[in-house]
C-alpha cells in the first residue's frame, strides 16, 4: 500500500520550531526506514499515520483513504498495525492472555479463529515457550516481541514500528531486525529509528529527518555516496582535534584506529576508506550543519 504525505506541518504550541515542517514523502510496499537524531520528528510523523495526532498543515494519503476524512481514518486503522516507542503493556497478564484480548478489542470476535491467529503470532515471535509466563518478568527485548505480534493481530496492510531496538541488547536487535525483514512481503513497513546500523540491514529505501524537515529522501546507496571521498582510516597514537567527526575507535596493540568522516585528509597518515552508511548519515548531518550556519550567516 502506498503512502503519501504532501507538505505536512506539524505545530504544538509553546514550540518555537515546528515538530514537522513541509514534509513530502512517498512511501511503496517493503521496508522503509525513517532515521534521525532524537528529536528530529520521528515519533511525531509516525503518530500522524497512526492518526494519534492530526497534523497543522498538508494531506496525508494512504492508499484510497485521505486520512483528513474521518470515514477513511477508521478504515484504514482496519488495516494498520502500530508499535509505538512507549508501548505499555499489562504486566499481571500472560502473553497469550494479553495478545488474546488486544485481538477482541481488534474485533476478532470468533474464538477459534482468535486463538489460531495468537498461536501463531507467539510463534512467529518465538515466544512459544513463554506464552503463559506474565509480561511483567519478560526482558525488554521479549516486551518488544509481544509489541509486534499485538500489531501483527489484524494482519495489517501497514505496520509502523517506532525505535523497536532501542536499549535492546545486539543478539535481541538482530532477533527482531530478522522478524521485520520476513514480515515485510506485500507490507508496508515504516521502521523509525536513530540507529543507522537497523536501517542498513534491513530497508533500501529511506528519509532522513532533520529538525522536522526532510534532509534526504531516495536508496540507501544514496545515501552512502553521500559520504563517497570523505572517510578515512587514521592510525595514530595523536589525539584528534574535538570537532572531528569520529565514526568509530579501535584499541590496537600500540595504537589507536579511527574512521573519521571529513572533507579533506584529517591526519597525515589518513587513508582513504569507502564509506557505510552511517558514514553517509553523518556526512549529511555535517553538510546540513554547514548550510544551516551560512544560511544564518548570510541573513544577519
């Protein structure tokens, strides 16, 4: 199912900037990634597809539903399946007590078809073996998989997942990156995140969003060129200065290996490195930072 959003704005009040500003974007079935720092509007574009908010300015299309209707806002709901970041969950109730009845508030009214559906989800979720412990002794990677089959309850057309690994251990992220990736199909899914590794194993298409704008919208191989001849390797045991860029750091035996995005050769004894895509990311960031500051430059 196709999604489009046309010039949404998005204003609450006593904010000096909006939370989103003129956002256009179209989203095709398979998984889509939606990544940013904290803060950037993510939760925020996400509440408004799920209709939990409604936004200031634009239109928002999902398929044959305008979502400024109300008519088409409950049946598309029908269809849509939502794991928002602070999902909150009855403790005292078993898993399969609680997927059970999230289903009859679904409207999945006939028993045996109900049943057959949480079965198969607590599967799908590999939360079999636990389906009749309470959810408040799970683990928060365990939470998150009870999040995604209560979503998954009405196979919906267009499931949103917002930041669903973070404070995840790695072997919890991997678990649910791979239960996003084989539910994806004919699905539209929408993963928000600030972290660029969920992206990269998992979407090829993607937005980044800035300060409540779109700062780049297309493939991620895009989005990795964007950093093509700015990476570099640099072994030294020297400190870098504190406004360089530093991907990531490696202790050797006597030394020190950095990846560093940057412009021009940070280091001496830099070598060239072909770029990731969180290398891609952070380069973006650097050139929006740059244009932000010679934009306010130019108007003083």
């Amino acid at each position: 199912m196709i999604i489009e959003m046309t010039g949404v704005g998005k204003r609450f009040r006593n904010q000096r900037r909006p939370a989103l500003d003129d956002v256009d974007l179209t989203i095709t079935p398979g998984m889509f990634g939606l990544l940013g720092a904290n803060g950037a509007g993510k939760t925020t574009l996400m509440r408004l597809l799920a209709g939990v908010q409604r936004p200031t300015s634009g239109a928002i299309r999902v398929g044959p539903w305008d979502l400024a209707r109300h008519a088409d806002q409950r049946q598309f709901k029908q269809t849509l399946g939502y794991l928002p970041q602070d999902l909150r969950l009855y403790p005292d109730m078993t898993a399969r007590g609680l997927l059970d009845y999230v289903a009859i508030l679904k409207g999945i009214s006939d028993r045996t078809r109900r049943r057959s559906r949480v079965e198969s989800l607590l599967d799908t979720v590999a939360l079999s073996a636990e389906a009749d412990r309470k959810v408040g002794g799970f683990s928060g990677g365990m939470l998150r998989r009870v999040g995604i089959a209560q979503a998954l309850l009405n196979d919906p057309s267009v499931l949103i997942v917002d930041e669903p690994t973070a404070g995840l251990d790695p072997e919890e992220r991997l678990r649910f990156r791979n239960i996003l990736s084989r539910l994806a199909g004919d699905r539209t899914i929408i993963l928000s995140t600030h972290i660029v590794e969920d992206i990269a194993a998992t979407c090829r298409q993607l937005a980044v969003l800035r300060q409540g704008r779109v700062a780049y919208f297309g493939d991620t191989a895009g989005l990795i060129d964007t950093a093509r001849g700015k990476v570099w390797t640099v072994e030294t045991n020297d400190l870098l200065p504190p406004e360089t860029t530093v991907v990531s750091t490696m202790t050797l035996a006597d030394t020190i290996r950095y990846r560093v995005v940057a412009g021009t050769r940070p280091h001496p004894g830099s070598t060239p490195t072909e770029p990731g895509l969180e290398d891609g990311y952070l380069a973006l960031m650097q050139h929006q930072a740059a244009t932000a500051v010679s934009t306010t430059g130019t108007h003083r």
